[in-house]
C-alpha cells in the first residue's frame, strides 16, 4: 500500500496558510488554532487521492489498513490522528499482533485498546527471542493487571526455569491463598542470587502471604547484606504487618553513600 504522509502534508499547508496570515493571530492563538485546523483537514478533499484523509483510511480493508500502518512505522512517518481513529473503530488485535515482533513492536502496542482475548498469545510472547525487549516489558505491564488468568502457564513455565524474574513477577500479583504459589516465591527467595534479593523480597511483599515474615525477619539479619537488600528486606516486613527496629551502620556501603550525597544535594 502507498504509505500517505498527512502529517507532513498538513504541515506544509498550515506553514504556507500562517505565512500568509501570521498578523492575523498572536502566537497563543495559532496554537491554540492549529489542532482544529488539523482536524478540518481530515475532512478537506484531496484531489491527488481523491477523497478526504478521514475517507481515505475508512475505505481501506483491515488488512491494507494494517499494512498502511505497518509501512508507517518501517519507514517512520508520524501515524495520522486519522489513521489512529480508524484503529480504534475496528477490531484488529489479531492482525496486529504479529507486528508485536517487528523493531516497532513496542509502537503497536500501543495502538491496542482491547487486550482480554489475547492474553494468552502475549504471554507466548514472553518466550520468543526475536521480541524487543521494551516490547516484552509493554506486555508484562498488561499481563500484571491480568495476572491471574495466566497463573497456571506462569507456574508451568517457572517449574521449566524460563523466563523465571518475569513468571515470579507475574505469580507475585495473583490473588492470596494458592499454597503453590506461596511456595515458589519463598524459595524464590531463599535461593536468590546476588543482585536478585531485593526483587525477591518484593514479589514476597507484593503477595501478602504472611507466613513469609519469619524468612524475612531471619535474612535481614545477615550482616553481609547491603544498603539496598536491606532497604528492600525491611520494606517486605513492614508490608507484611512486621516490624525491624535494629539499626544497621551502612556509612561504608556505596549505595548509602550514593543515596545520601543525592539528598543532601536536594536539600542545598
């Protein structure tokens, strides 16, 4: 499909339009014009197609409409508020969703408005390697809102050991009371790697099961922790209804130190 760039050709016209009348109107007023300028022009007709902008994506079918938009963002050229609107009448969630593996994934994404019956294909998507990254963090964010409907292929993935941070993350914002679930992010827990202690401690937190204070009250015991785990660890306790009074020298800890010039140099 011929890829119409309406932004670019309504900027030219209002550049040539305030030339001609920049006297006409304060600068506050232009701006405060040219956005129902713009929506005018996707009613003006346009000889060289034929139509108006509105009607020139109204009369493409689902699929040219998605490979108009798809040839938009190949070739970055700024998607029309006209485009966007059409999107939206339309549901096409299910051609859209192969475009989620392009480098412009992340972009489609966000043109999806409906995503309930189509959980389960993000969630396969968590496990391609040819998704961005920054595409599979968008899908995250929606799966955390819809957690529960992917507990059991999230608990069938971790028990694989893929994609681990991201099933743990998934299965920390399930509803209370599955004991699987429970058991999982405790020993999540209890076998964190440096690095993962913090995040750990935080899906315990985030689940609310309180039969994981006591581990927690034990862990933040350890002399060895940092600024932050212990920071973290701390947080996780109070979310859970406990409490940690113990003060801990940190005065040597990178972090702290970092942590601590940052307000000072807040407060001056």
């Amino acid at each position: 499909m011929k890829v119409i760039d309406f932004d670019g050709l309504f900027d030219e016209k209002i550049a040539i339009y305030m030339k001609q009348n920049k006297k006409k109107r304060s600068a506050k007023n232009w701006e405060d014009a040219i956005p129902k300028l713009y929506k005018q022009f996707g009613d003006t007709y346009i000889a060289k197609i034929k139509c108006t902008p509105k009607q020139y994506y109204a009369n493409l079918s689902d699929t040219e409409l998605v490979d108009v938009l798809s040839a938009h963002l190949k070739e970055k050229i700024s998607i029309p508020e006209f485009m966007r609107a059409e999107l939206e009448k339309r549901a096409l969630t299910a051609l859209l969703l192969p475009l989620l593996r392009q480098p412009y994934g992340k972009e489609v994404l966000e043109l999806i408005d409906d995503h309930s019956n189509v959980l389960d294909s993000y969630f396969a998507l968590l496990f391609e390697e040819d998704v961005e990254e920054s595409v599979k963090n968008g899908l995250l964010d929606i799966l955390r809102e819809n957690a529960e409907a992917v507990k059991e292929p999230a608990l069938e993935m971790l028990a694989k050991g893929r994609e681990k941070e991201y099933m743990l993350e998934l299965l920390a914002r399930t509803k209370l009371g599955d004991d699987r679930v429970y058991s999982v992010l405790l020993q999540a827990f209890l076998q964190a790697e440096e690095g993962l202690l913090p995040r750990r401690a935080n899906a315990l937190a985030r689940y609310g099961d309180e039969r994981a204070l006591p581990y927690l009250l034990d862990k933040i015991e350890d002399e060895s922790l940092g600024f932050v785990e212990f920071q973290e660890l701390k947080y996780a306790i109070e979310a859970l209804g406990g409490e940690y009074t113990e003060e801990r020298d940190f005065s040597a800890d990178k972090d702290y130190v970092r942590v601590m010039a940052a307000s000072e140099k807040e407060n001056h």
